[in-house]
C-alpha cells in the first residue's frame, strides 16, 4: 500500500541510494515531472513537485527502470518487490 508521507518518501530515497542510480532533484520543466538519463544512472526530479507528485514520480521510474538489487538490504528488497507489483495511481 502506498502512503503518501514524507517518511515513505525517505524509504523510496533510501532504496534508490542503495542501488547504483542517483536521485537528484532540480528546477526544470519536465513533461513527466522527471527525467531519466539511463545510460548516466541518473534521476531527476523536479523539486517543486508536492510529496504526493515526488513519490509517484519514483514509483513511475521504478517501474520503468530495474534496479541492481544486489546491494539491497532485506527490508529495501521487500519494499522493492513490492512496489513492481503496486499501479500508480495519478
């Protein structure tokens, strides 16, 4: 279930930091709210988006992007798994 807080957020933002992308968030006007550059392993996302729009601005990438899971620990894993699973809602 997602839960559109500040500390799911953080969750989100830990779980990419444990792969081998980076999130970044910057001023820009994005179509998408956010701009992936694959080959980089980076993540942008515009910084003036609202909690709700930054986690599913990260849900949509995660979708979109498969992440080494290597490196994950147990909890960042499940959470992983999870969110393959879960639509987006907009």
């Amino acid at each position: 279930m997602i839960k559109y807080t500040n500390q799911y957020l953080t969750k989100l933002e830990d779980l990419i930091a444990e792969s081998d992308y980076i999130l970044r968030y910057e001023k820009g006007n994005f179509k998408s709210g956010y701009c992936l550059l694959k080959e980089q392993k980076i993540m942008i996302l515009n910084k003036f988006f609202t909690t709700e729009g930054k986690i599913n601005a990260l849900l949509d990438i995660l979708k979109n992007v498969d992440l080494d899971g290597t490196r994950f620990t147990e909890k960042s894993q499940k959470l992983y798994e999870e969110l393959k699973q879960v639509e987006v809602k907009s």
